[in-house]
C-alpha cells in the first residue's frame, strides 16, 4: 500500500509511492482541492495537463449537495464527476465547525443546522464513513473533532479522547461494511478494467493534540493502536502562528510509523510545505492556489504577485519563466487587464498557473530527494521566495 523509496540523509524528507485502487501516487504530493467535486474553474483533462495525481472531494458539501442519491445514482464521485485517477475524502469534521451553524456535540457525532437552508443534520463516525464509502473514495479520513487554536489542555486532552472513540467507530464500520458499498468494490465492471492495484478502501487517522506536545503524542499512539492506512496531523491551519504550525508537526511526526503515509491537512505556503516535507510530511492539501487566483495572485518564484498592480501594465513577460505553457503563451499585461476587466478566463489562468506551481514545487521536491541535494533545495528555493519580501 505505501512503500517508503528513500529518504534524504541531511532532512527527514522522503520518497514514497502509495498504491490505490485508482492508481498509484507519488509522494511529496500535492492534492488540489475540489471540495464540491470539482477543483473551481478547471476541467479534469486540464488537472492531468497539470499532472495532478490525486483531489480531494468533501463528505459534509457533498452529502447536503448534491446528496448521496445522486451520487449513487451515478455510481460513485470518480463517475460522476469523470475523475477516475485516486480521490481522498475528508470526513466533513471541519465544515461543521467552519461552516454549520447551531453545532451540538454529544458522544454519538454532532448535530448541526447546514450553511445553505439552516435544516438539522447530523454526522456521526459511522454516517461520515457511509458517505465516504458511498462517494467511493479511495482514502476516506475518520470523522474527528478539530478543536479550535488557541484551547485550553483540558479541553484539547477531552477533544482528543472523543477523536480517538470516535477513530475506533470510524474503523469498526469500515471494515464490516466499505466493501459492502464503495462502488469500484461492489461493481469491479464500472472501470472495466483489470482488478484495482489497490482492491480496497483505505481509510487515514487523524492526529489532534492541539499545541500540546504530550496530546500529540498520545493521540499519534492511540491511533497506531488502532491501525491506519495513513496518518494525517490534524488541528493545525487553523488560525495559529506559523512556528505553532511547525511545533505541531514536530510534536506529532516523530511518532508515527515510518512506513505509512503522513498528511498535514489544509497547508500550505510553498515554503511551508518544503518545511513539513523536510519533516517527513509526504502530502498536503490546501484550497490556496485555487482560492488566492480568485483574488488576482499569481506565485512566483520570487514570491506572490497581485496580477492587478499597475507595475505589469506594459510586462510582456509571461507570470513566470516555467508557467505551463497552456498559460505562459499570456503576457502579465493581458492577464491583468482581463482581471480589471473581470473576465472569467482571469480566474481560469491564474488557477490553472497556481496549481502548476505548487505541482511542480512536488515535483522538483521529490527529484531533488532522489538527488540527494532536498536540503539545499529547500533553503535555496525560500530564500528567493522571501527575498522579494517588502
Ligand atoms: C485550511 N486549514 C485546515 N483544513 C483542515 C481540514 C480539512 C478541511 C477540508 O475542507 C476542504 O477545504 C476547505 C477540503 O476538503 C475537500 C479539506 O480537506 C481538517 N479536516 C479534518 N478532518 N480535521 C482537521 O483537523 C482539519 C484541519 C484543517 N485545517
């Protein structure tokens, strides 16, 4: 399922390549965010122009809409939405606190009034894995609670405790029932393809703990106690400082199990992430090259540019000397006037350039582990990041 290739001699950075029923992955890997079954303005032959390996699908949007009848109906998120390369889906945990309202807690799962027309609905382990199972993810993550930054210890050792009753649901249903329900297990004729690499669902802990490094450590161990195909570290990206960020990561990594996966969800920052694959992260997730194209910034190698300021007026230059092709044939000039001019394909080029960036920051990632040079790599690459820093 996960074999570990190399790791590099002066870092903690790794090679990996995780099999799955759609395929299999190559690790330090980036997995743009298609929350509602779609990665916003960009079409799946242009994610695999982009090389992307895997995207990430979300059990709260998906199950309130379009609803678990149509997605059955279509056999399966892969189906549906026409992406039949490897799926991960989030457990829905995190909306609830980012987006329901009214939200009650209880032993059983939470109770929450939905964003779009405020009716009660409820997610517990075992209806966030039916879900999961349902969509036909090829990673389901448990359903946990990520507690808000900054908690108090005590509540952050409670939160942690429910994560891991509610960790030991999550795996009880998936092993008596996914095969039962995941769509590429039940109907192998959908892809008709020879037997999947990976015959079943795999399903990811996830690591909370808050800023306590003896938490982390403790629920890094209840969940290998429990037995995962993959650990995320949790509870982290969510309003706490950089260097908390990074503590969370090293209070949580060194514990957990050098041959599975390990996931930092919902970051981040090109330098952050060559900071977490210097830690021993092999994947990430984060709706930033999507979501800041949506607000007119490109990244460089030489940091961010907001494509709006007057300076790229006349810049026949293309955003950067490695943009895509598909999006380097632009001048700045040409994009920043379609974005003034609020024209759709602004919002089109931009993402698609973002998502190229990050993707080939993996890329060159994990050929300079290969290399053996990741170190000088990581160090080389933010310092010219930062450089341009006002
Ligand atoms: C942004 N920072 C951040 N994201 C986080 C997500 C994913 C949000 C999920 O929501 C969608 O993006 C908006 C994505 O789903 C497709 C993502 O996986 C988390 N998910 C769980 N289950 N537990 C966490 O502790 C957690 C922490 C996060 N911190």
């Amino acid at each position: 399922m996960f074999e570990l290739i190399q790791t590099d001699k002066e870092t903690k950075a790794r090679r990996g390549r995780l099999t799955t029923a759609h395929g299999v992955i190559k690790t330090p890997i980036f997995m743009p965010v298609g929350t509602q079954g779609t990665v916003k303005t960009l079409h799946p032959d242009d994610l695999l122009d982009l090389g992307s390996q895997i995207i990430l699908g979300n059990t709260y949007h998906l199950n309130l809409r379009p609803g678990l009848d149509v997605i059955r109906a279509a056999k399966g998120l892969h189906q549906f939405s026409t992406w039949d390369k490897p799926i991960l889906t989030d457990s829905g945990g995190f909306q609830v606190w980012s987006l329901a309202k009214l939200r009650k807690i209880s032993e059983e799962g939470v109770q929450f009034a939905n964003h779009l027309d405020g009716s009660k609905m409820m997610l517990s382990p075992e209806t966030s894995m039916e879900i999961q199972a349902t969509l036909g993810s090829d990673i389901a993550m448990l359903f946990d609670e990520c507690p808000p930054y900054p908690c108090e210890e005590k509540y952050a050792a409670d939160s942690l405790a429910l994560t891991t009753r509610w960790a030991k649901r999550c795996k009880e249903w998936h092993e008596e029932n996914a095969s039962k329900i995941v769509p590429w297990m039940t109907e192998p004729s959908l892809l008709g393809e020879s037997p999947m690499p990976q015959p079943r669902q795999l399903a990811f802990g996830i690591v909370q703990g808050s800023s306590y490094a003896e938490l982390r450590e403790q629920s890094a161990k209840e969940l290998i106690e429990i037995g995962f195909d993959g650990y995320a570290v949790g509870g982290i990206s969510v309003g706490e400082p950089e260097h908390e960020m990074i503590r969370a990561i090293d209070n949580a990594v060194p514990h957990l199990p050098v041959d599975k996966p390990r996931y930092a969800m919902g970051l981040g920052t090109p330098p952050q992430m060559l900071e977490m694959i210097a830690r021993g992260v092999d994947m990430f997730d984060c709706v930033m090259p999507t979501r800041v194209a949506r607000h007119g910034l490109a990244f460089t190698e030489d940091g961010p540019i907001h494509i709006k300021n007057k300076e790229f007026e006349f810049d026949q230059r293309p955003l950067t000397e490695h943009t895509h092709p598909s999006v380097a044939r632009f001048s700045r000039s040409y994009i920043r006037h379609l974005w003034r001019a609020k024209e759709m394909l602004a919002l089109r080029l931009l993402s698609f350039h973002n998502l190229h960036f990050y993707l080939r920051l993996m890329q060159q990632s994990r050929e300079a582990i290969e290399a053996g040079t990741f170190a000088e790599f990581k160090d080389t690459f933010i310092a010219r990041y930062n450089s341009h820093k006002e």
